[in-house]
C-alpha cells in the first residue's frame, strides 16, 4: 500500500493491545491472541481481517533485513528533481532494486532516497544510475553508519492500549506500571 491511500477507519485500545501482542509474538495464532488478551476468538480474527482490508499491517517484506541478503551498506540518497519531471523520476527509482523507500519531502530537497549497496563500489553504482535519470537535478547522499532508532510504533500502541504519555503502561487494575528502567520499589 501507498501512503496516497488513506486507511480507513481507526483503532481503538482493544486493536492497540492486539498489536501490541502481535510486536511481542509475531507468530502468535488467533486462538493464542484470543486467549491471551481474554477476546474470542471471532473477535481477533475480524479485527486481523479489517487490518488487511484498511492497510493498517504492512507486508512482511518490510521484516527481512536487507543486510541478510548481501546489502550491508545504506544511505539515505537527498534528491533535487525537475518538478515537471517528479511522477517519471520515482518511477524509474522504483526500477532500481537497490531503492528500499523513496519519500517525498518539504525543504531543499525534493525526495529523500533509501538505498542499499554490497559495497562502496555497488554505493558508487547506484548513486550514479540515480544521477542519470532524466529530471534529477542533483544529489547529496549520507552513508547510514548505524541505525540507532529502528522503525517503531510500539510506543504509538502503548498509548493507546491505556498507557501514559511517560511510556508506562496501565495494567488491567488501573495500576500504572513503570517504564523501562525505572525503580520497582518506587523511591526516586
């Protein structure tokens, strides 16, 4: 799905717990969803069916690591572009295997170009085939050195499952639990 098309729809604290439980046990079934989260088991698997129907679940390609496939380089590719020529430029983007994600972007740059490469010679490659599209004015690339805050939206979730703003959660009591790191025993 493309982030053209709208989701319709939203999600309510009880879709927030099951994808929470989904983070934690992507392989969970229905049934161990269901009985975990106290929902029945028709519950759970309308929900799951609603969600591929709006777009609210990506595809599993998004979960495999490009650096398990021989891809252990990535940058991210700034891109100044004719903007008569924008719509053909993404599309022959899409062409190159290397382009993980293209985005279109506010500021300096008009598009901001996820790549990854085998090498710095494979980089150098790319980097070149991107250059030679008709319409792209110019580039500026950074090299991603190391990914320090992965794509997330278990904290989004967390919030909406019942949790505070500070990332603790409220538990099926009411209590509110801790965030990650903090003191047990309460003393501050």
């Amino acid at each position: 799905m493309s982030s053209r098309e709208p989701l319709t729809g939203s999600l309510d604290a009880t879709d927030a717990r099951l994808l929470l439980e989904l983070v934690a046990n992507p392989r969970a079934t229905g049934v161990e969803l269901a009985a975990r989260l106290g929902l029945s088991r028709n519950t759970v698997q309308a929900r799951l069916a609603r969600w591929e129907a709006n777009g609210v679940l990506a595809s599993v390609e998004r979960r495999v690591q490009p650096r398990a496939l021989g891809y252990p380089l990535a940058a991210f590719v700034a891109v100044v572009v004719d903007q008569h020529r924008l719509d053909d430029v993404v599309a022959e983007l899409s062409e190159i295997p290397e382009v993980t994600e293209v985005c279109g972007m506010t500021g300096a740059t008009d598009l901001t170009v996820r790549v990854v490469a085998r090498d710095a010679d494979d980089l150098y490659r790319i980097a070149g085939r991107i250059l030679k599209i008709s319409g792209v004015e110019r580039t500026n690339m950074a090299l991603i050195m190391r990914s320090l805050v992965g794509p997330r939206t278990a904290p989004l979730l967390d919030r909406l499952a019942g949790g505070n703003d500070d990332g603790s959660a409220v538990d099926a009591a009411g209590s509110v639990g801790g965030a990650a790191g903090d003191s047990a025993s309460g003393d501050r």
